[in-house]
C-alpha cells in the first residue's frame, strides 16, 4: 500500500515481553509477528506515512521528523491540529539526539542536561535543544520555533520502532486536536479510524503512565530562542534555569531530587512556567480547539489550546469546609435532569456522599487518594470510558497538588475549560 492510500488503519498487535534490546540499542523480537508488524511499521515511517504507536506516556501519532519527511503535515491534518503548535521528536538513541543539536552547542547544552538525561532517559521527559530547522529536522515540526522538543520514550515498542525506522520520529499525542490523550490502541482507533494518511495501530497495550511527558527547557532565553543560541555560543556561564514548560509524568519534586543528587541544587533554579491568564475575568473555553484561548499567556504554543476535553462538560469538585462551600444536595439539584458521570477517588467522604445523593450512568474509580501514579494512568481513559456512556456531566472530584497529583490536576483544570472547582462541604 502506498502513502495516501490507507483507508483502514489497521491495528497490529505487538508483545512488548518479546522485544529486547543489545548494548547499542538495536532490538530482537522472541516473537515473530511481533517482529514482522513493527518492521512494517518502520517502513511506513520511512516512506513518510504515519503509524500510532504506544508510548509509557500516551499513544502517539509518529511520522519521519528528517528534513525531506512529507509526513509532518499530514500528522497535522489528520490529529486536526493548529500549524503553529511545534511537535515533540522522539529518539531511539543518543546519537539520534546529537544528530538533531546545532552542530554550533552540541558541546555546550545546558549543563543539567547531562543528569536529567543520565536520570530520566528513556522515560517520559522532553528537552527542549537548539537545532537546525529544515536541515537537521523537518522545518515543519518546529512551527517556526529554532528549537525542538525531544525525547526518548521507554517503551519497548516505541524503542524498537524507532530504532527499526532509523529515523527521528514526530509525535503528538495520537488524539483529535482537543480531546483527551490516548492511552490504549482502541482510544487511538475511536478518534482516528478512516484517516487516510494512518497506516498503522501498533497495540502495545495500556500505557503505564497515562499523561505525557514534563517539556522542560534550561535554554537562556525561552521567549527569543536566536538570543539563547547566541548566549548558548558565547559560552555564558551564569547560572541556569530549569523552566518545565508543561507539567507531565515526571514530577517537579523528581526533577528537584535529580538536580540535587547531582550536586547541581546550588547552580540550578527549577520554576514551573505555568501558562497563566492576563485578565481575570476569562474563564470561557471556546468550542474550536482550532481558536486559541483569549487573554492566555502560554508556556509551551501548545498549552492555548483547548485539550483534554470530552464531549460531556466537566464539572471539578472539592471537599470544603469554607463558608461558601455548597452541600452534596444543593450541587446535585443544580445537575437535576442531566445524566452523571463521575470520577471519584477511593475512600473519600465527598466520594461517598455524592454516590449516596444519587445514581450515576457511568462511574469510574481514579483509585485511592494518595496513589497519584494510579491517578495519572487512569485519568484519560476514565474520562473516555464515562463519555462514551453518553453522560451530560461528569463529577470529578480534585486531588492533592503534589507529586504527579499536580499534574493530574493541571490536566483535570484543562478538561474543566479552566473553570475553578466548587468547593462543597460534605
Ligand atoms: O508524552 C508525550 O510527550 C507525548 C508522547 C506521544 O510522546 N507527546 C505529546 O506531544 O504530548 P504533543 O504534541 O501533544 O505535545 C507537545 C507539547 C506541546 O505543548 C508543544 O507546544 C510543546 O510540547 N513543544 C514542542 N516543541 C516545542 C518547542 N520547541 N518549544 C516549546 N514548546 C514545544
Ligand atoms: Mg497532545
């Protein structure tokens, strides 16, 4: 079959148990049509058609990243995704990495790149390097930016495609333009069956972690990215910042620990750049995840968008004892008439309350309140699963803003249109 001409994307299952890997990286396959899919596969990537692969993060939609690659464009149309939002490039190696550096810093990144790397690769983190657009990567998967995002995830499929393909492979995540994140082969199948530019569904099973990768940067300057390569080139040995750019599987607390034990703690400030509103009053998500938000200040181009948004409004709550926290009764007679969904967290009073108040069409359990990790695998397809039942609403109640808790709430605040939690007192 040739580029184009994919009308059923096909999914290929793949054991990922089967799949290891020698001292440089190349993979073997115990089992042989685990084999076979994923060196089909690898030859899509090659001849510039897309494949959705499992990721430890989310699914994610990969096409050829290389300059001459005319696979970056059709990764747009078919996830319906707005051109000025750059893409992640994921590597099977470390020379895949160096490969997309500006020759120009190859030897001078960041400092605390070294043990981020030696700490969090492969696995679900993203720097952000300068490059070369148009003659190290595809000009079209930068968006315009002289830097690019790159990782190196750690699932074994992801992994051995890569490697397979030789290739640097962009990747979103393999979802609608604004719908929540895949994280099962079906979810990647529900948004994107009948695309003709997908040829593949590699199925590696549920991904483990569930939300993507943390993007950070400790380039100079994130805003002007040719003044950061021209403090990168003159050697500037100030004192860096570690900026993460968008919240994601590896915690603010586990980067914080890493530059510690490297004895960077002194030499590194870490700071969230969390997007932020410039005027107070907006609070409104618009229906086209295409119009990016009004007012917004981003942290990565890709945090103006709407995301992670199921069709059924989502309505977060918060166990108060505030003033003018509300009751169980008086927030559920607000929802009379509407068919509820809700998304509830294991052992906890306002949990028990709402399921005693009244019945819900679908219900799914994020697990218990301490257990993050949990939270994050199962946000996405929980959200999914209880859509699908065709609820008008779904309850969601909060998390602690620790650990990866963080960056479930940062998600959930997403999916919510940015509308605050209502607090309730039970
Ligand atoms: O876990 C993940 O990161 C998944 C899997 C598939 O690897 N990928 C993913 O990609 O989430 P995507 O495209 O959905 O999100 C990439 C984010 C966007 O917010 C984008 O704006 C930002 O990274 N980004 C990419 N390149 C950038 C750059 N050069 N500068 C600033 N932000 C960048
Ligand atoms: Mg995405």
């Amino acid at each position: 079959m040739t580029s184009g001409q994919h009308a059923q994307s096909r999914i290929l299952a793949c054991d990922s148990a089967s799949i290891s890997f020698s001292a440089d990286g190349q993979p073997s396959f115990s089992n042989e049509e685990t084999g076979q899919n994923i060196k089909r596969a690898a030859q899509e990537l090659r001849n510039s058609s897309l494949v959705a692969f499992p990721t430890e993060t989310v699914y994610g939609l990969g096409g050829s990243a290389l300059p001459d690659s005319t696979a970056i464009p059709k990764i747009y149309s078919t996830k319906g995704r707005p051109s000025d939002n750059p893409l992640i490039v994921h590597v099977a190696s470390r020379s895949q990495l160096d490969k997309l550096v500006h020759p120009a810093h190859r030897n001078s990144l960041p400092r605390c790149y070294e043990s981020l790397i030696a700490k969090f690769w492969p696995g679900p983190l993203t720097l952000l390097v300068p490059t070369i657009p148009g003659e190290l990567v595809s000009h079209r998967v930068t968006a315009g930016l002289t830097t690019v995002g790159v990782r190196m995830p750690a699932h074994p499929v992801a992994r051995a495609l890569i490697a397979t393909a030789d290739v640097p492979v962009a990747a979103p995540s393999a979802n609608t333009s604004g719908r929540p994140s895949p994280t099962t082969a079906q979810h990647v199948q529900d948004d994107l069956r009948g695309k003709p530019d997908l040829a593949y569904i590699l199925d590696g099973g549920s991904c483990q972690v569930g939300l993507e990768s943390t993007v950070v940067s400790a380039l100079p300057h994130m805003q002007d990215d040719h003044i950061a390569a021209e403090h990168m080139s003159n050697g500037h040995l100030c004192k860096e910042t570690l900026r993460i750019l968008r919240l994601g599987g590896v915690s603010p607390e586990e980067l914080q620990r890493c530059l510690q034990d490297a004895g960077l703690s002194e030499r590194v400030d870490l700071q969230i750049a969390t997007p932020h509103s410039s005027s107070s009053s907006s609070s409104a998500k618009p229906d086209d995840p295409e119009q990016p938000q009004p007012d917004f200040v981003p942290s990565t181009p890709g945090m103006k968008y709407k995301h992670y948004s199921p069709t059924a409004r989502v309505v977060l709550l918060r166990q108060s004892d505030k003033e003018h926290a509300e009751a169980v009764e008086t927030v559920l007679e607000s929802f009379s008439g509407k068919k509820l969904g809700l998304l509830y967290l294991e052992s906890s009073l306002l949990t028990e309350r709402l399921q005693n108040e009244t019945s819900y069409t679908a219900r799914v359990s994020l697990g218990s309140a301490c257990d993050y990790a949990t939270q994050a695998q199962r946000l996405f397809s929980g959200l999914r699963d209880i859509d699908a039942a065709g609820v008008d609403v779904i309850l969601v109640e909060c998390v602690k803003e620790e650990g990866l808790g963080r960056t479930v709430m940062e998600r959930l605040g997403k999916a919510a249109g940015n509308v605050q939690p209502l607090d309730v007192r039970v």
